[in-house]
C-alpha cells in the first residue's frame, strides 16, 4: 500500500490565488446552469403548469428513485450560441427501480421543445452513452419538431427502450413511440403526429417507412394509456421493473471504501495550476479510495504518470497525459499500461492537462503506437481533462468530463465543479459496469 502524501499548502498566496480564479470560473458556469434550469423563462413556465404538467426535471425527479443521484449530461450546451443554453432538452443517468438508466426529456417550455443542431448531438450522445454502457433508455418525448439538420435521433438496438409520450410530438421525434420497445401515451395530451407514414414497431432491418399508418392522436396505438403525467411516469418505473434487469460487470471489490485522506478543495487550486507547476498525482490523492496509489514505472518516462488504485471500491487504473507529442519512453510505458490493464480487465482514467515539452521539440512518430494502444483497449475509458487543453480528440471515452477552463466551447459530457471530481468518476464507474468489463489482451508493441 502506497499512500500519497500532499505538498498544498492552505496558507500560500499562490494556493488562494488558483482557488480564487477557479471560484470565479465556476460562478460563470453557475450562471449558465440557472438559465438552463429556468427552461423559456417565467411567463411559458406558469403557463405550462397551468396546464397541469410538468417541467423536464420534475418529470426526471419523480421517474428515479427517491433521493437517487442524477448525472446530468452536457447540461450547459449551446452556452454562448445562437440557441437556447442547455439546447431545449434534458439528458443524464440516473437510477429507476435499482436500475441504471440514460434518460433523455424534451423541455416543451424552449421553443416548445424544438430540436436544434447542438439538441440533436446532444441526444446522440446520451443515446451513444446508453448503447455503450448496455443502460436502458427512458424517452420523455414532448417536442415541436426540428429546427435544421438534427436526424438520428432513434433509440438504439442493442438496449430496452422506453418512451412516454407527454404532449404534442413532430418530426424525428414523433417516430420515437413506434420505435421503443415500451410506449406510454398520456390520455388527453399525448398527440404524435408525423407527415409520413409512421415506422412498424420494432429495430433494425424494418423498413421505416414501409406501413401507411395516419397521424397519431391521444387515441393512437400505445402499449399502456396513462391517466396523466404521474401515472406515466409510475408506468415508465413499472416497465423497468419488469425489465429483470442484471448488471454484467463485477461488484465494486471494496464494501466500503475508504475517503482520500486529503481535502478535496485543494482541487480547486489545481485546477487553475500552471502547466509547469501542474501535479497529478495531487489529483489522485484526492480522488481514489485512502489517497492509496501504486506508480507504474516511476522512473521510466517521468512525465507519463500512471498507476492503480481504486475509487469507490473499484478497481480503477490512472493515465495522466500532457496533451503534446510524447517521446519513445512515455509511449512505451503507456502501450505497456494499458496492455496490463487489458490484461486485468481494468478501466482506465485519463486525465488530459497541459504539460511542457522540454527544451527540444518533441518527435511526433512515436505519438502512433500510444494511438493505436488506446484505440485497440476495450476497457472503459474515462477522460478527465484539466486547464485550457486544445486539439482534437480521436478516442471515444465511456464518459468524458471537465474541470472549469477559461475555454467556454469545450463539448463534454459536463463540465463539473472539481470537488465533485469523486463523485462524478464514481457515478461513471457504477454506470459501465452495466456492462461486462472486458480487455483486448494485447493492445501492441510495448518493449524496444
């Protein structure tokens, strides 16, 4: 057992000073976060529960179990667009009768639910999330339509699907009913209406537009009828239910795991670190299970810090990356750890910063086999990106978060407050075990 020590000390002028910038960041994001809660404002607010309904969380809150979290997914995208911030829709995972689930509601009080481009990515990515992940996908579907370009939005294939249908549906979304495997339609209110002919029931292979079917009322076909919303949200509960649904990957392999031993608002210092300065291993020390961490290959490609511990009782595997090319050592160790934890069937948490390159320029010929090392992994791989990191990203992580930069356009699944970092990572583990945990084996050439 290793345990981290910290060398953050409380009483430096240089910690104040990065708790403070990254406070006034996180005020910003707070900011943001209210004018996506407040929907279309007071005046459409009122009006929509006069009409006996309910807002997009309160119809999330009282589908999950009863004090159960909500890892709510892209909640300020759209921040400083044209378009509505939080994109006119709802998504995150949350737990429904003990089961994990991606949940996806329109809020008809934004341009009466309108889908628009940054709507629709953000759909498939929480639909992305789902299939991943093997977690069931809850629709809660009241929408005007499209607004541009916003196809694929259909539930997957490979996962139970769930739509409720609340009020008056168009477009893409109106074939969401006929598309899941369970539909609930509210009596009075749910109107889905297509200008084609509506797709036959059913998943992949089946000809959508192959049955002339007539727009859909509140009569329409539906697999249960609801009295109003609560009863569709109490049926959505009791599909799942019935779904016997088992989780794939193993147990967390500690009960009750152990806090870190250091403060986590420490966090917020390094969140505002320089890149020369920036010390990971401050960050596992406050993130896994005892600040206990077991460095792989401290003295081999220094800058590449990697090693074991766990969070949350599982076990987990921590990659921390500069965001520059890497040289032959930092990309042997990286293609020998992730082959190692391939070879245990461990996850993988990246945490992406910006690190100095030295005094000579990097070779870009040995950035490849670290690709093709992490491309090949099928472990669950999480991303953590920390500061104001640039460039494209070519992997595609089980779930992806963010600590507050002075970057405002970065698409994640959420940028979080860092001393949420635990939390979050451990709401990420508990989600991709749903799955089975399984590793390549191999994933490339890692002695010279």
């Amino acid at each position: 057992m290793t345990v981290l020590d910290t060398t953050l000390d409380p009483r430096d002028p240089a910690y104040l000073e990065g708790r403070g910038t990254t406070l006034e960041r996180l005020a910003a994001l707070e900011s943001a976060l209210d004018e996506a809660r407040a929907g279309g404002g007071e005046k459409y607010v009122t009006r929509h529960h006069a009409r006996g309904k309910l807002l997009p969380r309160e119809r999330i809150e009282m589908l999950l179990d009863q004090d159960s979290p909500f890892l709510e997914l892209c909640p300020v995208a759209a921040w400083g667009s044209e378009f509505p911030v939080g994109a006119s829709v709802v998504t995150g995972v949350g737990v429904i009768e003990g089961v994990e689930c991606v949940v996806v509601a329109n809020d008809p009080t934004v341009d009466e639910g309108a889908v628009n481009p940054y709507t629709a990515e953000k759909i498939r990515r929480a639909t992305a999330i789902a299939t991943t992940n093997r977690l069931p996908l809850i629709n809660l579907v009241e929408s005007a339509g499209d607004s541009g370009s916003a196809g694929g939005l259909f539930p997957p294939d490979l996962v139970p699907s769930i739509c409720v249908v609340f009020g008056a549906t168009t477009g893409d979304a109106a074939y969401l009913p006929a598309l899941s495997d369970y539909t609930i339609r509210v009596r009075g209110h749910a109107k889905v209406l297509t200008i084609h002919p509506q797709p036959i029931n059913g998943h992949a292979g089946v000809d959508v537009r192959a049955t002339p079917v007539v727009p859909a009322g509140p009569t329409g076909p539906a697999d249960q009828l609801a009295e109003d919303e609560r009863d569709g949200l109490r049926l959505a509960r009791q599909c799942v239910r019935r779904l016997n649904w088992r989780k794939l990957g193993p147990a967390p392999r500690t009960r009750r795991p152990l806090p870190p031993r250091h403060d986590p608002e420490g966090l917020l210092t390094l969140a505002a670190a320089e890149p020369a300065t920036f010390e990971p291993r401050e960050v596992f020390a406050r993130v896994l299970d005892d600040s206990d961490f077991d460095e792989f290959k401290p003295g081999h490609g220094a800058a590449m810090v990697a090693g074991w511990g766990e969070l949350h009782g599982y076990p987990l595997g921590v990659l921390a990356s500069p965001v520059r090319s890497c040289s032959a050592a930092e990309a042997q160790k990286v293609v020998h750890f992730l082959h190692l934890a391939n070879t245990t069937a461990t996850p993988v948490l990246f945490l992406r910063h910006v690190g100095t390159s030295g005094e000579e320029e990097q070779d870009t010929r040995y950035d490849a086999p670290m690709a093709h090392a992490i491309a090949r992994s099928t472990v669950p791989h999480l991303v953590l990106t920390v500061g104001d990191v640039t460039g494209e990203r070519t992997d595609e992580p089980r779930f992806r978060f963010s600590w507050p930069s002075a970057d405002r356009s970065r698409a994640d699944d959420g940028v979080i407050d860092p001393r949420d970092t635990r939390t979050v990572l451990g709401l990420c583990l508990s989600a991709v075990h749903s799955a089975a945990v399984v590793g390549a084996g191999h994933v490339g050439v890692f002695r010279s």
